[in-house]
C-alpha cells in the first residue's frame, strides 16, 4: 500500500498549475450516457476516481478512448444501462449515471452507494426528484431499479442543498419533456460547468449558478467538445499549503473568483493573496495568524478545503474554531494531527484549534480524500520526517501530488510499499 514519506519544514516557493476540476469532470464524463454522438472532454484529470467511472462506463459499453487528459466518449442505443456494486461502493458519484440512463433509455440499475468516511451521504434527494419526474423507483437488493416513460418536467424543490442531486436532476431534466425548475439548486462552479457542457450538447438552461435551474427538455441532445474548469480545491490545497510553510507560491491556469471565500480565510490569516485573471501568488506577511470558519454551500467557504485549514491553524497563534455544516463525520484527521502534536478538541461538528509552536513528524494514517490533504500539509510543516499511510485516499482527488510539490521545493517521496521513489 503506498504511503507518502515528507522531510518538513521547509517553506513552499515557486509555481505551480493546477489539473482540471475532479468534481466536475465526473458529472461530465456521465453527461455523454445523454447522446448517442460522441462527447470530447479535455483536461480530465487523471485520478482514481475518474478511473473507476471511466470503468463504470466502459462497462455498461460506452465506447471510451483516451489520449492524455482528453478523452472520448460515445454511449450507443445498445448500451446496457446497469452500475454495479463492485465499482459503485468504491465512489459515490457513480450515482450520477442515474439520472442521464433514466432519461436516455428510460431504465437503470444502480447500485446503492454506501455511506463513507465522512458521513452517511443519503442519496433520497436525488431519488425524489426523480420520481417527482415520473420515474418508478424500488429498492432490490442495494439496487436502484429504476424505469420511466420519458421524464415529465416539474418543479422540484431540494430541501438541502446538494452538489451532486443538482447535477443528476439537471441533466436528467434535459430530455424530459416540458419545463424543470430545480429550487434551493447547488450554486458550485462545478455544477455550472457541467451545464456549460449541457448546453454545449443542445440541453436548454438557464440560471446555473444561481439557486433556481430552469431546464426545458429536448427530444435528444449531440455531441460536443468541453475542457474541464480548473480544480479550486486543488488550487486552494496550495495555497494553504504555502501559507502553513510561511512561503511564497504563484499558482497558475485556475479561475480566481471561484475561491473568493478561501482566499477571503487566507488574507484573514495574514496571507498576501493577488489574483491575475487566471493565477493567484501568495506570500505570506509573516506569523500564521489561523481563521476561525464555518463550512457552508458555494458561495460560502467550501468544506473540502475545511482540513487543510485546520493543519494550518495548528500552528496559528491563538486559537481558532472550525464549525463543519455538511457532513457529519469530516473530522477524521483530527486525531491524526494530534499525533504531529497538534492541540485540538472536538465539541459536536466543532473543532477548537490551539496554535502550538510547531508540530513533530510521525507516522500517521489517511481516512478520507481531504484529510490526507490535510496531513500532508501538516506533515510540510512539521519538523523531521512524516509518514502517510493510505495514501489510495489522496489518490482520488489529487494528480502527481508528490511531484506538484516537490516542484515547489517540498521534500516528499512516494514508497511503493517499499520500495522508495
Ligand atoms: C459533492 O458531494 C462533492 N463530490 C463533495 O466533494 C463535496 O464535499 C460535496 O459535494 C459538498 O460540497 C462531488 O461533486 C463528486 P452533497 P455530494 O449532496 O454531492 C446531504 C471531495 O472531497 N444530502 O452536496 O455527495 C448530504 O448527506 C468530495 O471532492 C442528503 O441528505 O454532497 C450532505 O450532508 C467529498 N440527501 C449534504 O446533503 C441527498 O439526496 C451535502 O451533500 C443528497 C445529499
């Protein structure tokens, strides 16, 4: 199992770019299962869990080629509109070929995902905005079965916000026929991507990135070419790293304004943030001074960038607190950084940070896709050496983290279980 092994202490300098958006090339990606004409997406980062969809897909016998961070998708009138468990209990967002199967073929199976570190994840809110569309929904043996005429528009009003529940809706709502309006939508810059890429195929939307969608169903959609929007949580991932190393980094091929409330946090912590019109430099003044922050849906501070935060405030002066609105269990790396030596008590979905000195390397352990983010930014700040296991975590949502931040200075090296790259 790999694990990443981190010399710390050293402040991050120099530049650095960014991989496209995981969280909008996933919905991406499924948006080809809409048309029988192939979909070309470019920058399409190259993860685990773009893998494991790309199998998902291939699988159900969409025809898939890829050429670096291009690929090339055509789902055919044959193609057999089943997801199951085996690939769906490895990433939940296999729930989002749910929707485009049910609107193109008018029948599904998928498997159920199952909770996950961070919390419970319910998909009912995807589920009842189908059925509000027609569909006929049963639960079979942790099977979605799925079957629709074709989906009838209507208004859907979405008691909780939810990223992903807005995307399945809205693309399941382009060949539906007559008018949807999606309520209390997701406003993230990933579920706008997506219906930029929609659009791009002949879907009718308005109002993306606002929180009422409006989608009037089409008879089919075509094909298209899209390049995947830049990944801000990588972007900010770097950020705090080299504000937490007391660096000096220069970001580049990302889309500013969709950090304004993390950039916001880390000129809050004494950082000095410039944003071009597609880079973002940072150094910081002088003492970490932390940010006490409360997660909340876009345009508010994002909880994927809730972790690394608190590596940061670890070693702020003061104390600060982080409050985590979305998820019920995202405070996994809590008791990791306690064993770099950072002093951090949990209180319901609160955590009080008290800034220590520094923190010292350990051995520690990756539970979630964020936290060892988190733990790897700690692991750059600590003195001596730091070592993440489990590092299959990061590998979901991070491309070549290792090399990224050895081009910024870092010391870090992966072991394939032993043998050391
Ligand atoms: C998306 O997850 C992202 N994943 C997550 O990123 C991100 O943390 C999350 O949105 C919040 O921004 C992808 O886009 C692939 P939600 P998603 O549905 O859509 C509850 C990462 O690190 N809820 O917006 O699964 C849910 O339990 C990942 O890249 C229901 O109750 O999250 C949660 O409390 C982690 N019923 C809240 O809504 C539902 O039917 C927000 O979840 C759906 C959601």
């Amino acid at each position: 199992m790999d694990r990443l092994i981190i010399a710390g202490g050293r402040p991050l300098e120099g530049e650095i770019g960014v991989s496209g958006a995981k969280n909008a090339a996933l919905p991406i990606l499924c948006s080809a299962l809409l048309s029988a004409e192939p979909l070309t997406v470019a920058r399409v980062p190259q993860l685990r869990d773009v893998t494991t969809l790309l199998r998902l897909l291939k699988g159900m016998g969409v025809e898939v080629e890829t050429e670096g961070d291009k690929v090339r998708l055509a789902a055919p009138n044959t193609l057999e509109p089943v997801a199951s468990y085996d690939l769906v209990k490895t990433m939940r967002a296999s729930i989002l070929v749910l929707g485009p199967l049910l609107a193109r073929f008018g029948h599904a199976r998928v498997s159920l995902p199952g909770g996950c570190a961070i919390g419970e994840r319910p998909v009912d809110l995807h589920l009842k905005g189908l059925q509000a569309m027609g569909a006929q929904l049963a639960v079979e043996h942790g099977y979605i079965v799925a079957t629709a005429g074709r989906l009838q528009g209507t208004h859907i009003f979405m008691d909780t916000v939810t990223v992903t529940g807005t995307e399945n809706l809205m693309m399941a709502a382009t060949l539906a026929e007559g008018i949807t309006v999606l309520e209390n939508a997701a406003r993230e810059p990933e579920v706008v991507d997506l219906a930029q890429c929609l659009v791009g195929m002949g879907a009718r939307i308005t109002g993306h990135g606002t929180d009422v969608i409006t989608v009037k169903g089409v008879p089919a959609l075509h094909g298209t070419a899209h390049s995947v929007m830049p990944d801000r949580i990588e972007t900010g991932t770097f950020l705090v790293a080299a504000a937490a190393t007391g660096g000096h980094v220069r970001v580049t091929g990302v889309r500013p304004r969709t950090l304004d409330a993390v950039l916001d946090k880390l000129r809050e912590a004494n950082a000095k943030v410039e944003c071009g019109t597609d880079d973002i430099r940072l150094t910081m003044r002088g003492a970490n001074h932390g940010v006490s922050l409360r997660t909340a849906p876009y345009p508010a501070f994002p909880t994927d960038m809730q972790a690394q935060f608190m590596a940061m405030n670890a070693v702020a002066q003061g104390t600060t607190v982080i409050t985590e609105t979305i998820f019920e269990n995202r405070f996994m790396h809590v008791q990791e950084l306690r064993r770099l030596g950072a002093n951090i008590e949990v209180e319901g979905n609160a955590a009080i940070i008290r800034g220590v000195q520094g923190l010292d390397g350990a051995t520690v352990m990756a539970t979630d896709l964020r936290a060892s983010a988190s733990l790897v930014i700690a692991g750059l700040i600590a003195r001596g050496e730091t070592i993440i296991d489990r590092i299959y975590h990061l590998d979901r949502g991070y491309e070549r983290l290792e090399h990224k931040l050895r081009e910024l200075g870092a010391e870090v090296r992966r072991d394939h279980a032993g043998a050391i790259e």
